[in-house]
C-alpha cells in the first residue's frame, strides 16, 4: 500500500497531524500511519549557501571582493539542523511514498521552507498543498480531504524566493561593505534601514524642538466645563492677553448662543489582524511586537483556540458565516453571558455583515476563534489577557453599532467665547462588550438650550509648554511600518528585534524606542534610496505582484543585482568618517587591537576585539547565577577562586561557597534505565529496583 509523505514546519505542529491522521508509530525524526508518514522541518531547513561556500577567499572580508553576486543564488541544508533534512531525505528514497504534502505554514515563508527541502532531497513524484487557517483537528480533516495542486502555490514560492534572494544580496553586501570600511559591525538592510531611518528621523524633530509657554482658560459653567476659544485657536502665547481674558470673565453670566447636535454612529471594529493586535497590545499590555506574536502562536499551535497569526486581513471569507455558531459554543465555557443572548436570541447571527467580504481576503481571513472549546485555566496570565482581547473583539461583531450624540454649544461672555462639548449617550451597542479592553465611553450630560444663562463659577489659568512629538512606542512603529508596507505582518517584529540587537535602536524604560549614536552614524553612510521607506514599500508591492502573477520575479532580481552593485560602489568611494562606538582603551590579548564594550544575550556587558579576523570576546561583568541572595534575595554573581566557585551579592557583599550538587538522573537517563529493563529478561520488579540503586550510587559517586 502507498502512503504519503506529510512535512510541517514545527515538530509540535507534526504531532498534531500525525494524531488526527491515526499515525501511531513513532521515530525520532517522523512518525508513520497506514496512509500517511508525517515529519517535520525545524523551521528552515535549507538556508541560501553564503560567500565563502562559492569561494574560499571570502572568508575574509575585503571591499575588492564586493559585491558578490553569484550567477545563480544555490542552497544548501543548514549545518545545525542537518540531522533532520538528511532523514526527511532517507524518507524521501522509500519506494512506498508517491506523494509529498506540503504542511507547512500556510503563507509565503512557509512555501520556502518545504519548497528548498523538496528541491534538495530530488523530489519527483506528485505533490500536494495543505491549506488551512486552524490548527483544529477539524480543520486538519478538511483540509486533507481537500488537498490542493502544490502548482497552485508557484508564484508564491517565487515571491518568497526573490524577498530571500533580495535580502541576501542588499543586506549582506552593503553590510559587509560597511563593516570592512569602517571596521565595526554594521548592519544594513532593504527593510531594517528604512524602519530605522524613521525612528531617528523622528530623533531629529524632537531633538531640534524647542518648547514655548502657553496659557489656556477653564471655565465652570453651571457644573460643566468649558474652554476659552478664538476661532479655532484654544491657546494663548501672550500672558497679558490671557490674564486680562481671566479678569473680564470673572461673575459674568454666559449666555447659549448657537447649539449643535449631531447624531452619530460608531461602527462595530472589525477583527484583528496581526499588525493591528500588535499595536493594541503593546499600548494596553505592554507587550513587544515579537511578544504578541510569541504568545499569539501558542494559542494557535499549543491551545489551537485561535486562527492563524501571520495574517493581514481583518475581514473574513463569507463561508466563515456557517461555522460562527459552533465558534461562538467553543468559547461559551468562558464568555456564556456573553455569547448567551447571540445564540438564543440572535441564533449566531453576525450584525457587521460588512465584515464578510472575500474580496479584502488574502492568503487568510482575520484572527477569530476557532472551534476548539477553550480551557481557561491552562493559560498563562500573558495568554489569557491576550485571548481575552482576541475574543472581545470578535464578540463586537454580533452587538449593534454604538450610538450617540455630540453637543457643542456656544456661550458669550464679557465678548468671549466659551464651548461646552458634551455627549449623550444612546445605545451603547458593541462598547458594552469591550469594557476596559477598548477606549473609555464618553461621559453623558444633559441637554443645554439656545438662550439659557448660566453663570461662570471659577476660572483658571493654566501655564503650559509646548512639547516635541513623543518617541515612537512599537505601536506607533508598526503603524508607521504598515503604512510604507515595510516588511510583512510576520517579520516586523523581527525587524525591530534585529534594530535592539544590533545596537542601532534602544528601548527605554516607558517602552519607547530612540536611536544610540552607532545608529545615527549609521544611517549617515547608506544611499538615501535605501533608508526611503518608498522605495522600499515599492519592493515588497512588487513582492506581492509577484505572488498574484502580474510581476516578472526575472525584472526584480535584476533590479536588485543592479543596486547591490551601485550600493557598494558608493560605500567605496565615500569620504564619510565614522566613530566607534564604547571603544576602551583595554587591548585585546590575541591581536593587540582595542576592545570595545557591548551586551551579551543576557544584558551582561562583553568586551569584543575590533579586529574581525581576531574575534576574541570576554566577559567584562561577572555572570549571574540562578542562586539567590539570602538577604535580599537578588541574583548572585558567579566568580572563580583559589578555593573554587563561590557566590557573592553585588547588593549585600555577602559570599557564599558553590557546593557540588547531586546528579540527578534526568528524563533522558530514566528512558535509557526503562529501555535496558525492557530489554533484558530479568524479572520486572527485581530488575527496575536494581537498576534504580545503580543509578543512585553512581549519581552519589559524582
């Protein structure tokens, strides 16, 4: 009997597969049904091969060898997660699996990864497309009953194979050309130089700022507030003038002159799309970007509770009407009052029909529940809080729209004007489900009538600065980011990740993300064209025509090969100087060359040699430990002396002696003392007692 061979992206997500499709065999690298033989990639598995595998000599970086540009981009199996490719290739030659099914992420990175495995292992028997917007095992078993031709998916695999060749030839060339004429590390890119061009643009702005007083006037008017206004203008700059405002208002009465009233609706949102549940979460929960999407993605896989993530469309495709009820039944264990009078009353009805609209529908349909029932309590506080924004939104979708009334009225006093601005509250509609998820309610007053006097209570004068724009939060960056098309729902996060990282951008204490001086040294060497957000909005719209077919993946690359050349010849004739960044004055003990000082993984401060052939680094503050003070209870450092390890409190001073720990014996040795019980022919209960007290001496022995 033939079988099929299924690859997913992730082994967690193979598991699942494997389970819905009755696959019980297991082996370290796949797992094998009667019909089906499911593995799994580690992410990417292939990766494009670097300079120094067409050639040996760029192993060392020199400007005359730039650019490189290969006459054709190859790829080659990624040496930390070779193990896995060479099984999935073994698994490949069996003579009883005719047919490939992609599994992979549904979407343009996902295409790649199976795509680079499947021309790598010389794959040529028929292959298929699995593709779904759910990790439920319902919608696992719908989508192999209706597998598609893997030829459907081309021209999205030659979209993600010009972004990598793009972004292989730009990003490593000019930052290789940087980094030899400067002689620091540099790093430059067709997305992450633009983003960062932005957020020191908005540097400059608020660095050039330079604040003015100004006054403003409140007023209470029988219990209400009201502002002083000129035209459009709230603000005075003249402290004279605002003074003798204050004094002509004082026991005035004000009179209503002109009132008017505007009846408003506010529609329903629609769901989120990754982007937008990334801004929303980073200003109400605090999260970063790449946390959001770290969280968002264990709801998908792990809980399978929510649709897939990587997705930039908030609309939904109109054969989601049918399965709204059984969507709204699987999340009534935690929102049963809310979702109650929906499916008694309404029967599931979805009142914001406007949110079904194929047309708006890409590669998937907005983030939404799924069908899966929901266990509260095994989420974690992060997961929770952010499900909880997933969900209540969704929910707004079978609420009436929000309607109200704006009143803004007049007043005349002493020949000012005075504006009241109040709001009536109609129907709450969908804000009753948001709660203090979303943007507060306007406050409700009563209704004020043309002519009524009233007369002014206390007025105030108020001192103020004018103040520079705020930096930008990650909120405000991937709104600025979508805005240019820079990057895709799925690798933003990534790209501001890769600008911390790399010491161009630093997040400060609020959140707030501002360039370091390397970052705006940085910016001051590359081509104006590359740190445009245009031109590289340009790009990935082109990326785009390329997955619909309208855009030659041939032209692009040419492009590109053209620019990465001119791009190069710049930084090699350009005068421009450039200063190293916390250069000290320690040498380093290889080479001799000045160390300069930057951050490890973990925070901790690493001198680093700047001779790149050299690459001799070290520690410059002690490691933390995860043993705990005993006095206050921080995280001591780890040092090495005469005597051995030993503890101590940067806080406190106080030392402790490291002890040796016992071995304890972990799930690996336990499997491996299980499996030479099994083996043997001892008896059961002698045998395992036996080889547990082994175990147990050799540990105390170590």
């Amino acid at each position: 009997m033939t079988k099929a061979l299924v690859l997913a992206e992730k082994p967690s997500v193979a598991r699942e597969i494997a389970r819905v499709l009755g696959c019980r065999n297991n082996s370290r690298n796949y797992i094998e049904g009667d019909r089906y033989v499911v593995t799994w990639a580690l992410g990417h598995l292939i990766e494009l091969k670097m300079p120094e595998d067409y050639d040996d000599r760029y192993k060392t970086w020199r400007m005359e060898d730039l650019p490189i540009i290969p006459e054709k981009m190859e790829i080659k199996p990624i040496k930390q997660t070779s193990a896995q490719f060479h099984a999935i290739r073994r698994l490949a030659q069996r003579k009883d699996l005719e047919e490939f099914v992609i599994a992979t992420d549904a979407g343009r990175e996902g295409e790649l990864v199976a795509r680079w495995i499947i021309e790598k292992i010389g794959w040529r028997k028929p292959v298929k497309r699995l593709w779904i917007s759910s990790q439920t095992d319902r919608a696992i078993r719908d989508g192999f009953s209706s597998l598609k031709p893997a030829e459907d998916y081309n021209k999205l695999y030659h979209s993600a194979v010009c972004r990598s060749e793009a972004d292989w030839l730009i990003g490593l060339n000019v930052s290789r050309a940087l980094t030899t004429k400067y002689e620091d590390s540099l790093s430059a890119g067709r997305v992450q130089t633009p983003t960062l061009s932005m957020i020191i643009n908005r540097e400059k702005v608020i660095q050039a700022f330079r604040p003015e007083p100004y006054w403003t006037i409140s007023v209470r008017i029988g219990g209400r507030a009201a502002t002083w206004q000129r035209g459009d203008q709230t603000r005075l700059f003249d402290q004279h003038d605002a003074e003798a405002i204050v004094k002509k208002l004082g026991g005035q009465q004000a009179v209503v002159g002109k009132v008017e009233v505007r009846r408003k609706r506010e529609h329903q949102p629609l769901p989120y799309d990754l982007t937008e549940l990334q801004r929303n979460a980073n200003r109400r929960l605090g999260f970063s970007a790449k946390k959001t999407l770290n969280v968002l993605q264990s709801l998908y896989e792990r809980y399978k509770i929510v649709t897939y993530p990587r997705t930039d469309s908030r609309y939904l495709t109109t054969d989601i009407a049918a399965t709204i009820p059984e969507r709204l039944k699987a999340i009534s264990s935690v929102y049963g009052e809310e979702t109650r009078p929906i499916l008694h009353k309404q029967k599931g009805k979805v009142l914001a029909t406007n949110v079904f609209n194929d047309t708006k529908v890409g590669d998937h349909h907005a983030l939404i529940p799924t069908e899966q029932p929901v266990y509260i309590g095994d989420l974690s506080p992060d997961e929770r809080n952010l499900y909880d924004m997933i969900i209540r939104r969704f929910l707004t979708l079978f609420y009436p729209e929000h309607k109200y009334e704006t009143i803004r009225a007049i007043l005349s006093a002493g020949g000012e004007n005075l504006v009241i601005q109040d709001t009536l509250e109609v129907d709450p509609g969908f804000r009753q489900i948001l709660g203090a998820s979303e943007e507060n309610v306007p406050q409700t007053y009563g209704p004020l009538q043309e002519g009524q006097a009233l007369p002014i209570g206390k007025v105030v004068l108020q001192q103020k600065m004018t103040e520079p724009p705020a930096r930008f939060s990650e909120a405000d960056l991937l709104t600025r980011m979508e805005k240019y098309g820079l990057g895709t729902p799925a690798t933003r996060a990534d790209i501001i990740e890769k600008l911390l990282q790399s010491e161009a951008i630093e997040r400060n204490a609020g959140g707030r993300l501002h360039p370091t001086p390397k970052g705006k040294q940085l910016i001051d060497l590359v081509n104006p064209d590359l740190k445009s957000p245009e031109l590289t909005a340009e790009w990935e719209n082109q990326l785009e025509n390329i997955a619909k077919g309208t855009e030659s993946p041939e032209r692009f690359l040419e492009n590109i090969r053209k620019q990465t050349a001119q791009l190069v010849q710049e930084i090699n004739e350009s005068e421009q100087s450039y200063k190293i960044q916390n250069l000290t004055g320690t040498k380093c003990p290889e080479c001799g060359s000045l160390m300069k000082e930057g951050k490890d993984r973990d925070g901790g401060r690493v001198l680093v040699c700047i001779n790149r052939a050299c690459g001799y680094r070290r520690r410059k503050d002690p490691k933390l430990s995860n043993h705990r003070c005993p006095t206050c209870h921080k995280k001591m450092e780890m040092h090495q002396g005469k005597a051995g390890l030993y503890f101590q409190c940067r806080t406190c001073g106080i030392v402790e002696k490291a002890e040796r720990s016992k071995k304890k014996a972990d799930k690996r040795e336990t499997r491996r003392l299980m499996q030479k019980i099994n083996d043997g022919n001892e008896t059961f209960g002698n045998s395992l007692a036996d080889a547990l007290k082994s175990a147990l001496k050799k540990s105390e022995g170590n």
